[in-house]
C-alpha cells in the first residue's frame, strides 16, 4: 500500500504496528505539513541510513548448488570482524551455525561470504563469494531471510543461505549506549531542620536504574557524574529523574521529578530540566 495523503500514511503506519522508535517519523511528518507524504518519508528514510548498528547477528544455513562435493566451510566478513563455520561435506552442506557481527556507524558496509573448499592434507582455496548490503536491508529489529549467489571469476558456483537479525539503532543511540550527565542541581527544596536537604538523584531509563552521590546539607548541589544506559531501542526511551532528600535511618524525603524523552533531546547539550514539584530544576 502506498499512501496518497498525510492522514492515510500516518494511519498505515500506526495500524500496522511498526516498533517505537519509528513513532519519530510519525511526529516528524505531522509536524512537517507535506503535501507529498510518499516524498517526505523517502528524505527522512534517507536521513536515517547513517545509522548505528548493533547485534547483527547472522545464521549461515546452507551453502548448496555444488558441482561436486566439496569439504567447505563459510567465511563471514563485515567491517573488521571475521567468522567461520565448521567443515562440512556435500553439494548441499546444512550448518545452522549463527554468528554474532557487531559494526557501529555503517552507512554503507557489505558483508562479504565467501566458501572455501579443502582437500585432505592441503591448504584452504577459494571457491566462491558473494556480497549483500546491510545497509539494503530493513532498519527494524527483524529477521530477514536471504540467499546470497557465490560466483567465481564472475561465473555461478552456487549460493550460501543467511538469516541476518539487522538490530539497529536509532542515531541517538550509539553503539556504546546511552549517556546522561548529571552536573548540578540549583534552588532545591530543604527538607532539613538545617535549612538544607542531603541531596540525590535517581535516573530510569527503559528497565535501568542509575543513582547519583549524595550530597550533603546543600540546595545547589554539584554532581558532574556520568551515568551510562544500554537500552533497547524499541522500549520506551523517556527518561525518568527523581530528586530525594537522603534521611539515614528513615525514608528519603521527596524533592521532585521530571521526565525527557531522549529521542527529542539534542545530542552533547546542557539542558535544563524542571522538576515538577517544589524545585526550579535539576541541570544534566
């Protein structure tokens, strides 16, 4: 189905349950009154492909379409990471062998099988290749099924099956996750006899928790902590705070919350975030 207008493309994509993260592209192309909802999505698809990659991993099925039997094993290229099967015999050799390729920042990279075939006593040779692009294939966490043609001097020698998991990440993702910097907090509540509060922060993000140091009899606190979350891009990526007053001995005194949605947040800049009970922010 290609949609004809901006309501029946939002609809299409809403009904038929894409992940998450792809709920930026909806806000984007409500917000971005098109008149042409088809060429729109192609620019924010385009915009999208310098993407993060994580977790590819890949089953190698089968290699089959030998000549002849052959004592064979298949080579997995992507980036600098090499894998390879088990040898097997046969003009048709099942492996069922899956393989973690773990690549950041692709843009356009090829994974590259090549089969090697061997005679008892000698050396590994070369049989025959194949390439695909991963950038080619769908940017959801899904399995794709694919057979890639081996050739050798540009002549067919047969083909190795794949079942390639492409797990990626949205670009406010990176591969070595999520960062958030608590720095200060300015104008808390005191919830101490003192005049002070002894204060703190918790961080959630999707499943994750993450706590400041405490900071003590201060209402301007200064952290400069750095905390690190590895999420999965297709949970929900709103990050909760929730400041507290540290009592030893009793529960800790509320001081307030706040929630970002860290798909919304721009990237390496200081923000502030007002919490939204008694307190005039926490800064991170």
């Amino acid at each position: 189905m290609v949609a004809t207008d901006r309501t029946s493309c939002v609809n299409y994509l809403q009904q038929n349950g894409l992940p998450k993260f792809i709920d930026r592209m909806i806000r984007d192309l409500v917000q971005s009154q098109s008149d042409s909802p088809v060429d729109f999505m192609a620019d924010w698809m385009d915009k999208m492909r310098p993407i993060n990659i994580h977790n590819i991993t890949v089953e190698v099925v089968s290699a089959q379409g030998f000549v002849r039997p052959l004592n064979c094993r298949v080579m997995l290229q992507l980036g600098n990471v090499t894998k390879a099967t088990s040898t097997l015999k046969g003009t048709d050799a099942q492996f069922g062998e899956t393989f973690a390729l773990g690549v950041s920042s692709i843009n356009s990279a090829m994974l590259t099988v090549t089969v090697q075939s061997k005679e008892k006593g000698s050396a590994w040779e070369f049989y025959g290749s194949g390439t695909i692009s991963i950038k080619a294939l769908p940017i959801v966490c899904t399995a794709v099924a694919v057979d890639v043609p081996l050739t050798d001097d540009n002549e067919p020698v047969g083909a190795v099956s794949l079942v390639i998991d492409n797990c990626v990440q949205p670009r406010w993702i990176t591969d070595t996750g999520v960062k958030v910097s608590v720095l200060r907090g300015a104008n808390l509540p005191a919830e101490d006899d003192t005049g002070f509060s002894d204060p703190y922060v918790e961080l959630h993000l999707a499943d994750q928790m993450r706590v400041t140091s405490v900071k003590v009899q201060t209402l301007n606190p200064t952290w400069n902590e750095d905390f690190v979350f590895m999420p999965n891009p297709l949970q929900d990526l709103t990050l909760h705070l929730f400041a507290w007053d540290q009592d030893p001995g009793e529960d800790p005194d509320f001081l307030g919350t706040a929630s970002l949605d860290i798909t919304q947040a721009p990237v390496e800049q200081e923000l502030v975030v007002p919490l939204s009970r008694k307190s005039k922010g926490v800064e991170g």
